[in-house]
C-alpha cells in the first residue's frame, strides 16, 4: 500500500527528531509520496536542511508546500537545488 499524498499542516511540528523521520518516509523505495504539505508548522533551516535533502532524492515528488515555517535565510541555498 502507498500513500500520495501527506498533509501534516498546522501541528506544530519541528526538532530534528521530526525532520529525520519526515526525511527516512520520503527515502524508502516504496514511497510513491506525490504532493506533501509541511506548512504552519515550526520547522527551522537545519530541519529543513534534513528533509530538503531527501526530498532531492525522491523522483515522484511534485508538490512541496513548507510555507509559514522558520526556515530562515541560512537554507536559501539548499532549497534552491529543490
């Protein structure tokens, strides 16, 4: 079983615990993830460097929405590969 679509908005997520597991969900063979909305949480640059980092690696993904975090100006150059 697969799941597309991942919308985890408005929870209040954020700390490297989260972003790691975000991170593993998208690395995993099986993930046929297509659109994931992150936004109004708390996530920060270095929770966004983890998860941004494999999002570059899953090919299905095409739909990202992070808006409304604190990723802050330290991750424009990592989200400008995505």
């Amino acid at each position: 079983m697969y799941f597309r679509y991942l919308n985890i908005s408005k929870n209040y997520l954020s700390g490297d615990e989260v972003a790691s597991t975000l991170a593993e969900i998208l690395e995993y063979d099986y993930s046929r993830l297509e659109e994931l909305y992150l936004r109004w949480n708390h996530f920060t640059a270095s929770d966004g460097k983890v998860i941004f980092t494999k999002i570059l690696e899953n090919e299905e993904l095409r739909v990202l929405d992070f808006s409304y975090n604190s990723l802050g100006k330290d991750n424009e150059v990592c989200c400008s590969k995505v």
